[in-house]
C-alpha cells in the first residue's frame, strides 16, 4: 500500500502536534482566555484529525473530530474552559497518543473512543444545545476566517472560487504583511489514485510556501476524495507564483496548476457564498475584530516556517550507521597506524597523523548530529506535574530551564524515567502541602526547577525543589532501623553522607506507600540507571530549605576511553570511567575475610576478583606469579580489585552491542573492535561487585 | 519466517552443507553469506553452543556451534570449516559447519515432514528431511536453533 511511505511522517507529525496540544492545554488551563492558544490546539486538533482520516485511522479522526466541536465553542467563549473540561480533553490527549502508539506498533487499533465521545458530545451539547443553529453557522464562518476548516461552500471548482467577507478581510490583512493572495488550480492527471494524499501532500507544499485559507471543494470533502481531479485552492504567499506553481508541479500525479493572483480582494461573494456571508452577519461583530489576530499569528508562524527551513529530518538508523561507519573508520586508522609503527615507515606516519585529526574532527560532528536537546524529555514534565500535584492536592510551579542542552540520544531515550522519579519524589515527599507551607510562612505555591546545562564534558541536571528537605537524622533512624547500617557507623556519618543513605537499596522514607513514591525501590533505582549511563548522581538539602538532585552524565555513550587488559589470551575492555588506580601488589598481600579474599589499600579493604577464574577463562595460568597486577574499580561508593595478567593500554573505543541472543549475559556490557580487527569484550563493572 | 517452516507447493533452493557425514540444508533466502573460518572471541557466561563473536566488517555477531547445539561429536576445524552467516527473525548469528557443498533446488514433494525420521538431531530443531537422488537432507529449523523461537537463550 502506497500510504505506507507516509506512515512515518503521520507518526512523528502526531506525536509533535499531540505534544503541543498538551502544553498548550497547559497553558490555556492556567490562562482559560487565551484566545491565541486555543486556535493553536485547534489548528493542531485539525491536523491530526486529517492526517489520521487521509490515513484511515478512523477512531482517532473521529475522536478529534468531537474535540474539535468542543474547541470550537470554548474559542467561541460560548462555553467557559472549566476545569472539568480541561480535563475531559487532557483525557482524550492521553487516549489520542495511546491510539498514535497503537497505530505504532502495529496492532490493530482497540483503543475505546466511546466514552470520551459521548463525555466530549454532552460536553459540546450542554451549551450548543439552546444555540445549535447559530452556532453551527457561526462555526463555518469562523472556520472560513481561520482558514483550518474553508467555509463549507462547496461549488463546483469552476472559475473564479468565491470569497466571503471575512476571506475578503484575512487577504487584506495579509496584504499589508506583505503575502499576496493567489489563486491556485491544480489538476491532478486522470485515474490518480490516492487523491487524497496528494491533496494533502500539495496542501502540506502550500502550507509550506504560505498559508492556505480555503478550498473548493472544502478540505473535509478533499479529504474524503469527493471530487473529481481538480480542486481550487485560496492561498497566501509571499513566493513568487512561478515558485508556487513549480512546488506543486515538482508532486507526482499534478499534471497541471495554475497560479492566478487576486490582485483585487474586492470579489464580490457570488450567491453561493450568500449562505456564509449571513452566517458571519449572524455571528456579529466581535469576529471580524477578532480576525485580524490569527491571521497576523498564523503569518508569523508561516513566516517562522519558511526561515526555519534550513533543517533536515533524518531516521536516526542512518545517524546509527553513520557513526558505525565512523567507527569502523577509527578502528581502520588505528590499524594503519600500527602497520606505521612496526614496519618504521615515516611517510605512512605522518599521512596518518593528518587523517587522525579529520578522523577526530569527523568523530565530534557525528557525535553533535547525534545530540538531542533534553527538551525532548523535559517537554512530558508539565503535564506530568500538573496531574500528580492535583493527585496529591498540592500546588506546585515547575520551572524548567536549559531544555536546549544537548545530550546524546541514547542517553535521552534513558534519563526519562529517573528524573520521573526525582520529580514524583519532589512532588510526594519534598513540597509541602499548601497548609503546612502557609504555617512555615512559605509561599503555599511550591517550586520545583528542572535545570539542565554544560559543565565541562559533562551534562548536568539538576531537580531542585524548596520543599521540606531531606532530614539526615531521620534517614539515619530509618537506615537503622531497616539494618542499612550499624550504630556505630551512623554515629561516625556526617550529614552529607546520611542523606545519601537514600540512595540505599530498600530504603524508603515515606510514611505510607503511596502510589506515587515510596515503595523503597525507588532512588536506589535512580542511582543505579544513572550509573548504568555513565553518570552520578549526588543530593544536597537542608531542612525545610528543599533538596536538590544533581545528575551528571556524560556526553556519549558511543566511544569511550577504556583500558584494555589480558587474561591468559583473552583481552578485556575496562571502561575508564569506573577505573580508581592501577596497582601492583605480591601474592602476600593478599588476605582473606571469611574465604573473600581482599586486600588493604590506604587502609581501605577491597574484595578482589580474580578475572580469570570469574569468567572461566580456559586455563587460567594459576603459576606463582610475583607480581600480580591489580585494576582499582568503582561502581558507586563499592570499589573492588581485578588481578589480571597483564595491562595493555588505555585506549579509544566504540562500544558495539552483543546483539538481543547475548543480551542476557550480565559481565558484559558489550564488545568493542580492536586494532586487529578481533573483537574484545567490555566488562560490566557493576556485575564484579557481587 | 515462512522460507524456513512451510516448503509447500514450490520448490525450494537450499544451501547444503556437512556436519560429520550427514548433509544439512537451510533455506538459501536465509543465507546471507558463507566465511572461512576466523579468530572468534569467547564470550564468557554464555550457553556451551555459543562458540563466540566475530567482527563481520565491524558489526559483532555471535557464533553458533552448530555441531554442539545438535548434539553431534565435536571435531577439528579444516580448511572446510565454514563459517554461514543467516539472518533469523532480525538476528544474524554465524553457524560453524563441517564444509559448505552446493546450492540445490528441492520440490516441495520430496520433502517429508520431520516426524516421520528419526535422526540424531532432536526434532524441534527439525523442519523437514528432503530426498535428492540416494542422499538425504537434513533440513533445520533455524529459529529454534538460534533460539528466538520457542526456548530462548539463557544465560547460565
């Protein structure tokens, strides 16, 4: 099926406009008059509604159709966005992007619409009831000013398109912005299938150059493909028409358009445009003022589109195989390079000296494509806020700043969900309840901060909010009470290092488990994600002066430095990272504590692991060495020693995946490839702690 | 998965190979290419079938010991040995082989159903045995082979 090839672009424009409809809804719930926002949900409503129709996702389409009506009459002011129906849509937002994600997966979509639909029809009906007849009148002229949904005044695309008043008044408007209006024939070659799609594709070309404010027939029946192969077009355009005309053109199946400019907006409406003319008289005069408005909004947005234009949307696999090919690239220079090295040629040396610095300069621009801002993630946290405060009747103020900060894409696709727990914790244990702030004399809003930003190589985020804060005496209580720790050693802890007991697995300070935070798995979760991407993460609070959750991750994931070690002939990869020291020690300095063996570092004692028997390595030579070679690593506050053979070097790497049939192993954190073209394993740190 | 599980109604090309002394054939559509044998890396933990990784122009693939996984004497590798790279249900794996011998062409009707030989091979990595002239082909299965169908790899 050739609807197929748009199934991607219906998919990702879904979700971006299911997005905006969130914050935007967001924002209208906090500011219920702002007319400016509603037509944006509206336009974005719209759009959905006639990808997933063109696409035949009749269930969404038909669910954004009764939002629609809905929108239309909050944008009419002749229903008040109470709360309740704030609510009712943000539920249709959530079922909209369950039935997008269905469509995603492939199965077939049994998302249920019916109880929305009726909620959303009762909605609409309580107030379009009385005023069922001017209101739907009042809706195409409205529609035709907007320029969303063309006044249905469906006549045969046969000379000039007819006009109303309010068509009359948006291309003055947009004359004086410097877009001209023009009339576009376009004819599709005979037999075409798909009409529809390529309505939709020469609508999306228009859209592009300008703004389209009507259609004969009306999008709706473009939609459907109730027309014959030709349809009339009124757009607005600061491009040229030999431009526009060569757009559409450049669309298969168009065998011919036609540009004509209205050069005299004054058409008079022809009678079968009388019909949308008296709605607008009906709907009064409050409309004509208030069109001037959108319009200016839906030129600036244009306007923004055409300049903003210098981007490209590309399938993150290609990005994937870009950097593959990069790494492969690395791996083949640091071949030659060795080549050089043992056959003395200096020539080839110095060549490759050259292209190691435009093997660099490559690695760094393929590694920036790959950055995503965490804007991409942060964007879900008002929402999520917003409902959970409500839950747990709080007022909370989320700020979030730096969501243009940039971090790579596998570690966005990983940082959601433990900053929703930060958040969710911040929310549950950290701000107070209105009542309880009023009496510490704080502001009763509480705040929370979602900051991100740079620090070197690093990418910091922080959770900041100016809660209760965490008390260390009570940690330290708790931490006892569960065994966490011993008297002795609570007594010793300063507050820093008591706060951090949160971290602790099986710690959980709530009072009561709630559905929200508390179950004891929680920052231990955190912490071990965190590290899992390379990262750390560290709190600070005070008492009743909030708490603040510090993440740093590093940059990329993709290559890292790693030091390569031998066991018998197998070589390692041990990630930088995670590395303390390197040290040497004689077998006498090994001890045992209850058959562990460790050994005494600065006065510290360290499990060691022998690495060879612990991965079974085929005969681990077991002779009497002299000197053992020990690597120092840390997970977290565990540190423990690997005795190895030997140490060959720290070293570049691009981390490779095992593939899904080895994903179960847990040593391994994945394979890299060597100068020799032979594959070394890279060690999960973690997995040696155990 | 259909080129591997239903020969039904045509003919099917096959690419035939040796483990010991009996012949084996796995659809050709799920061959992507045949290796000489090369360094493989032990992956420890791993199930005792799993000889390793290679590095396949930069891509790591595991390798299977196909010998191992059904239960046949081991041997030494030869000049023989092969290394086919299939493609099953998204995963490429290698499979380590005795020799590679030809690429043939089966009907559907001389293929019968696994159950009704027995073979040393355990039937669930059976998908049929075909009949060529006096020899017999031993078709697998590969899906439970690899592991991606009914019993999964696990670690141990």
């Amino acid at each position: 099926m050739e609807l197929n090839q748009y199934m991607g672009m219906f998919l990702e424009e879904s979700r971006e406009h299911l997005q905006t409809l969130n914050s935007c809804l967001l924002t209208l719930e906090n500011d219920p008059r702002n007319l400016s926002v509603l037509d944006e949900i509206f336009r974005s409503a719209h759009t959905i509604k006639g990808m997933s129709a063109t696409m035949g996702f009749t269930s969404i389409a038909e669910l954004t159709h009764e939002m629609e009506n809905v929108l239309d009459l909050l944008r009419k002011e002749q229903l008040a966005a109470s709360p309740a129906i704030i609510d009712t849509l943000f539920r249709c937002l959530d079922t909209l992007e369950q039935a997008v994600e269905s469509v995603a997966a492939n199965t077939e979509a049994t998302v249920d619409i019916k109880p929305l639909v009726a909620k959303l029809t009762k909605l609409a009906g309580d107030k379009g009831q009385e005023e069922a007849l001017p209101a739907r009148k009042d809706k195409k002229a409205k529609a035709a000013a907007k320029a969303a949904e063309p006044a249905a005044t469906a006549q045969a695309a046969a000379g000039t398109i007819a006009l109303n008043d309010t068509d009359v008044k948006v291309i003055k408007e947009a004359a004086r912005q410097g877009y001209a209006a023009y009339e576009v024939q376009v004819k599709l070659r005979d037999g075409c299938l798909l009409k529809s799609a390529r309505a939709y594709m020469i609508m999306n070309a228009l859209d592009e150059l300008g703004d389209v404010i009507k259609s004969v027939p009306s999008a709706e029946d473009l939609e459907k493909e109730n027309f014959d192969y030709s349809f009339t077009v009124v757009a607005l355009s600061d491009a040229e028409p030999e431009k526009i005309e060569q757009a559409l053109l450049s669309i298969s199946e168009v065998e011919a358009v036609t540009v004509l400019p209205l050069t005299s907006p004054e058409v008079v409406p022809p009678a079968a445009a009388a019909q949308a003319a008296a709605a607008v008289e009906e709907a009064g005069q409050p409309l004509a003022a208030e069109s001037a408005a959108p319009v200016a909004d839906a030129l600036a947005a244009a306007d923004k589109r055409l300049r903003g234009g210098q981007s490209v949307r590309v399938d993150i696999d290609k990005l994937d195989t870009l950097l593959n090919l990069v790494g492969e690239l690395v791996i083949n220079k640091t071949r030659l390079e060795q080549i050089g090295l043992s056959h003395h040629l200096i020539d080839l040396t110095e060549t490759i000296e050259q292209m190691d610095r435009v093997t660099t300069d490559l690695q760094a621009v393929v590694m920036k494509v790959r950055m995503v801002p965490v804007g991409q993630v942060f964007n879900r946290f008002p929402r999520m806020v917003r409902d959970l405060s409500r839950d747990l009747n709080k007022e909370v103020n989320l700020i979030i700043q730096g969501e243009e900060t940039e971090l790579d894409r596998t570690v966005i696709d990983e940082i959601g969900d433990p900053l929703v727990h930060l958040l969710r914790n911040a929310i549950d244990h950290g701000v107070e309840s209105p009542a309880e702030r009023t009496a510490k004399g704080k502001n009763p809003v509480g705040e929370i901060r979602l900051i991100a930003r740079h620090e070197g190589n690093n990418v910091i985020i922080m959770v900041t909010d100016d809660g209760a804060g965490v008390n260390p005496e009570i940690v330290k209580a708790k931490a006892l009470e569960k065994g966490l720790l011993t008297q002795a050693e609570a007594d010793k802890m300063d507050t820093a290092d008591a706060v951090r007991l949160l971290f602790l697995p099986g710690f959980s300070t709530a009072q009561v488990v709630t559905d929200v935070s508390g179950r004891g798995v929680g920052m231990d979760a955190v912490k071990t994600k965190i590290e899992s991407l390379g990262g750390m993460v560290d709190v600070e609070t005070k008492v009743n002066g909030g708490a603040t959750f510090k993440i740093r991750l590093p940059l990329t994931l993709a290559i890292i430095q790693a030091l390569l070690v031998k066991v018998c002939e197998e070589i390692y990869a041990v990630p930088l990272g995670s590395i303390d020291s390197t040290i040497n020690i004689t077998p006498g300095d090994i001890k045992t504590i209850q058959n562990q063996e460790v050994i005494l570092l600065r006065g510290q004692i360290i499990p060691i692991v022998r690495l060879g028997d612990f991965l079974g390595v085929p005969q681990a030579a077991q002779e009497s060495q002299e000197e053992l070679y020990v690597v120092i690593v840390h997970m977290g506050e565990q540190k423990a020693g690997v005795i190895v053979d030997t140490l060959i070097g720290q070293q570049e790497i691009v981390i490779k995946s095992l593939g899904k049939l080895l994903a179960s192993i847990k040593v391994l954190a994945g394979a890299t490839i060597l100068g020799d073209g032979k594959v070394a394993l890279i060690l999960d740190v973690g997995s040696l702690m155990h | 998965m259909a080129e591997s599980t239903t020969y039904a109604d045509m003919d099917t090309q096959l690419v035939v190979f040796k483990l010991g002394r009996e012949d084996y054939g796995v659809g050709i559509l799920q061959v992507q290419e045949i290796k000489r044998i090369m360094d493989i890396t032990r992956v420890p933990n791993s199930p005792d079938y799993i000889k390793g990784v290679i590095n396949l122009r930069g891509s790591v693939l595991p390798v299977l010991d196909l010998k191992k996984r059904l239960a046949l004497p081991p041997a030494d590798y030869t000049d023989d040995t092969r290394i086919i790279i299939v493609k099953v249900e998204e995963i490429t794996v290698g499979l380590i082989v005795d020799g590679v011998s030809e690429v043939t062409t089966l009907s559907s009707a001389n293929i019968e159903p696994p159950n009704t030989v027995a073979s040393g091979v355990s039937g669930q990595y059976l998908s049929g045995v075909g009949k060529q002239d006096d020899k017999l082909l031993i078709l697998l299965n590969l899906a439970t082979i690899v592991g991606v169908g009914a019993d999964s790899v696990k670690a141990v």
